[in-house]
C-alpha cells in the first residue's frame, strides 16, 4: 500500500529463471526486488479515455466538463442542466442520480444499448435467473439470427426500446442494468439524444437535430484505456482496446509463464468469480502444478486472445468464438468480453475443479439438476479439485434461501418456499436432452 510499480522488467536470466525486476517508490524512495512471478490487477479501468478531438468545438464550451471517473457526487449538479456523453453503466447511473437535483439530465448516445433490470423475472436477482448452464447451453448452440431474434424479444418485454430511444443500431448485445431510467424518461426527467455534433458556447448540436440544447455540465462517460505503463511493450502488448493474451491471463509469448493479467475482461456476468478463478488457476501455474501450454502464437490466435494449441472441438470459448465475435461486435471491447459460465467452465477444468453433472446425474441427481437448471453460483466450483469445500454441496442447495433472507422480512401465512422446483423426471429428459444435442 501506498506503493507505486514504477517498472517491471526481466530479469537478466528470464529465460531460465523465469524471474522479475520490480521497481517500486514509496516516500520518494525506489527499491529494487527480484521477484518469481508477478500478478498485473490493475484492470481496465485505471486510466480514463477523454478523446476531446472527436467532439468539435469543445475548446469554446465555457461550461464544466469532466471524465465520468472524477464523478464524486451530485451535489454538483444541483440546478444545472447536464449533459452525460455515453452510455454505459456509469454514464447511465450518473444520469439518474444528476436527474434528481439537476434542472435537466440528457443523455447523448450514438449507438444505444439494451436495458435490464436488477430486478429480473419474478423479482430474483438478474445474473441468478440469467446465468444458468441450460440457458448457456441454447445461447451457444443456436444460430446467431435466432440468438439475436430471442434476445431482442426478451429484453423487449419489459419495455419497447424503440420507443424509448434506446433501441441498439447494431446486433451487438451490450446489456445495462439500471432499474430507473426507462420510468426517468417516461416522467420526463432524462432525455435520449443521439451522438454529439458539435458544442458551442453554451450549448451543443445533436446529429440530427437542428435545435440547440443549452448545457451548462458535461460528463464524458466515454469508458478507459487499456495501458501497462510499467511494463514494456514486448511483455504486454496493446492494440484497439486488446492485450494479446492467453484466455485473457497470459502474455502469449513469454518463454516462462511467471507473469499473469487479472481482472482484464469484460464479461456478461459478475466479474469477482472469473478473477477469482484466474488467480486460482495462475497461482497453480506458478507453482508448476497447473494446466499451461505455450506454443508458437499464429496471427489469427494473437487477434483472438488465444494460443490455438488445441483443437477448438475441444474448447466450447473457441468453438462458438466466431458467434461470440458477432454477438459482441461493435461494443468497444469485442475481445475482452467473453461468455461467462463458458470462460470460467475453460479455467476451472485446468485446475481439475469444474463440476461433473453427467457423473453427478449418477450418484447425485438433485445436486446435479440444481446445478444444470439453477443458478451458476461459484460454489460449484468448490465441489471438487484445489481448495474443494465440504460444505460447497449444502450451499448449493440452500442458495435460494439467502437470497431471500435478507428481503423477505415478513412471510405471509400460509406461504412456502420460493425455490423454483423441478419436476425429476422432466428434469432429467431436459437433461438427457441436452447431452444428445452437445452438452
């Protein structure tokens, strides 16, 4: 703590050793320590991207600007009319905390973007009833026009994002989660603008808007470069938003894997559980105890994120990637962002610890039915292998139950449990099924 990496380089004997240089300054002080392996955490969100030479006229705005990341609180906006550039989770929870004390709150956005609620199917948590191994499975299989058909209906049923202007102009899937903007811009409260055309004095042009709206903040929510200041860029190389890494951890090129990037992904589920495997998986590298190949990198696996070492039949994240890339094309970081349950099914099953539900169809059916149709909860990846946890089972089980301790304060008389229950035997056929057609 309170330490600054200045440098991270080879050490001279890298090639055998496999060892580091590290330079650190503290107090104004540098030290130098040799190191045996190095994990890079910085993630994709240390240094904001402002590119003020895409927005005309910005030079003669007299009005406050900022990048999303100095955003602090909103008392800022009190009385002001706010401009948010973007449209991402951030720029779309500024947008709705500025709309409260703000005299007007616009959004300006060139592409648009899908909308869910936290609040998902019959009230659960979304990324519970989403993120699930049987929806994983259809995800994956189908066709990309009937992929797209289907999710353009599901989220479409909460609302009609035509109608609200937030309708995506490309097939991309680049979901948000803010339970309050769709009723903010019913009442009034946030307007949706297309892509900034130019600013003046005090005030900005729209793309297709002839009106000028007055402005007197504007928040640049327009997202972070990917950077390694302390490395060169022989160890880590960046390029449009994307480090040539292996499954997003390795340097695809090092003659010894003693160097691992954590947290560098986008993925469409919660991020601790695949940071979490990652450093599961890179601390049994370096120990020499797990899964790691590094072959000769071709040019199309270095564009992919990927060592191609292995045949892609036996890689589902390498066997659906020409799927993945449309599903995520153009959301401004197409390789980061991966398949959730997929990528962390790829890690845990280097380090011997993804579940089995054909082998615990035989010996363990309810376990095995929870886990293929309920949620994808990182206990199942404590069943088995390094660090297996004997209480990972019950917490499967019981997982519902926590869910709704913390909110069901008051249980009518006469209610029962709220977990989604399984008939067995459609249970199972779905679940035969399922193997038939790929599992």
């Amino acid at each position: 703590f309170q330490t600054t990496v200045v440098s991270i380089r080879k050490h001279p004997d890298f090639a055998t050793t496999g060892q580091w240089n590290v330079v650190t300054e503290a107090g104004g002080k540098q030290t130098s320590d040799v190191f045996d392996a190095v994990m890079v955490c910085s993630g994709s969100f240390s240094e904001p991207s402002l590119p003020l030479q895409c927005f005309p006229g910005i030079e003669r705005f007299r009005g406050q600007y900022f990048h999303s990341r100095q955003y602090k609180h909103p008392d800022v906006f009190q009385g002001k009319r706010v401009l948010v550039v973007g449209m991402g989770n951030s720029g779309v929870d500024i947008a709705v905390e500025a709309s409260r004390v703000a005299a007007k709150v616009t959004i300006s956005t060139s592409r648009g973007s899908w909308l869910l609620s936290r609040v998902f199917e019959r009230g659960y948590p979304w990324d519970m009833v989403s993120i699930t191994r049987l929806k994983t499975l259809i995800k994956t299989n189908l066709p990309g026009p009937l992929s797209w058909w289907l999710t353009n209906y599901k989220v479409n049923k909460r609302f009609n994002h035509k109608n609200y202007g937030l309708q995506p102009d490309n097939r991309y899937f680049l979901p948000l989660l803010n339970d309050d903007l769709p009723s903010y811009i019913l009442t009034g409260r946030i307007t949706i603008k297309p892509g900034v055309k130019e600013f003046k004095d005090n005030s900005v042009l729209f793309h297709n808007c002839p009106e000028e709206e007055p402005v007197d903040i504007v928040v640049f929510c327009t997202g972070y470069v990917v950077s390694f200041p302390f490395l060169e860029e022989s160890v880590v190389r960046v390029e449009n938003k994307h480090a040539s890494l292996y499954k997003h951890v390795f340097p695809t090129h090092l003659q010894k894997p003693t160097l691992a990037v954590l947290g560098l992904i986008k993925p469409l589920g919660p991020v601790m559980p695949l940071v979490e495997m990652q450093a599961r998986w890179v601390s049994r590298v370096f120990k020499g105890r797990g899964a790691y190949v590094n072959p000769p990198v071709s040019q199309n696996a270095a564009q992919a994120g990927h060592s191609l070492d292995l045949p892609a039949r036996e890689i589902p994240e390498l066997r659906n990637s020409e799927q993945t890339r449309e599903h995520f094309q153009g959301s401004g970081f197409p390789i980061l962002k991966t398949e959730w349950l997929v990528y962390l099914d790829t890690l845990a099953s280097f380090i011997g610890a993804k579940p089995s539900v054909l082998g615990l169809l035989c010996t363990d059916p309810k376990l095995a039915l929870t886990i293929f149709f309920g949620p994808s909860s990182p206990y199942q990846y404590r069943l088995g292998g390094p660090g297996h946890w004997e209480g990972a089972r019950q917490a499967i089980l019981t997982q519902w139950d926590r869910v709704l301790k913390p909110i069901r304060t008051r249980v009518p008389a006469g209610s029962s449990s709220s977990f989604p229950s399984l008939l067995v035997v459609v249970g199972f056929l779905l679940l035969l099924a399922a193997v038939i057609f790929g599992f």
